[in-house]
C-alpha cells in the first residue's frame, strides 16, 4: 500500500497526529510504503488501541473546469 500523505484529506489536520503513519512511521514529504502482509496484523493491534488506525483518506479530484464557450 502507497500513502503519500500530502494527498490525504486530513493531512496537517488534528486528525492526522492520531493517524497509524504519523505515529509508526514519522513520515517525510516521501511516499510511504507499508507492505499488504502487514495490513491484518496492523488492524488487530488497531483493534485492540495498542495502535492508531490508519485515516488516510484520498482526497477527491476536482472535475476539470469546462471553458466558457462564448
């Protein structure tokens, strides 16, 4: 899995200090890579609040704006 955290909706948000990444990973302006075979044992300890969950969420592309046909 792929997480630049720049593309988050929560980024630099009070959301993004209680985020899975930010609190293992201390991430840079990079791209951070968690490996998928690590996803079921990162939710059992989210699960169980020994970690934070994971609020990455990517945020929505804005449409193409359409030019004014005159």
């Amino acid at each position: 899995m792929r997480i630049e955290c720049s593309k988050c909706e929560m980024y630099q948000s009070s959301h993004c200090d209680d985020c899975l990444v930010t609190a293992l990973l201390h991430p840079s302006e990079e791209a951070v890579e968690i490996d998928e075979d690590l996803d079921p044992p990162l939710q059992t300890l989210a699960g169980s609040g020994l970690i934070p969950v994971l609020r990455f969420r990517p945020r929505k592309e804005e449409p193409p704006e359409v030019a004014d046909s005159a």
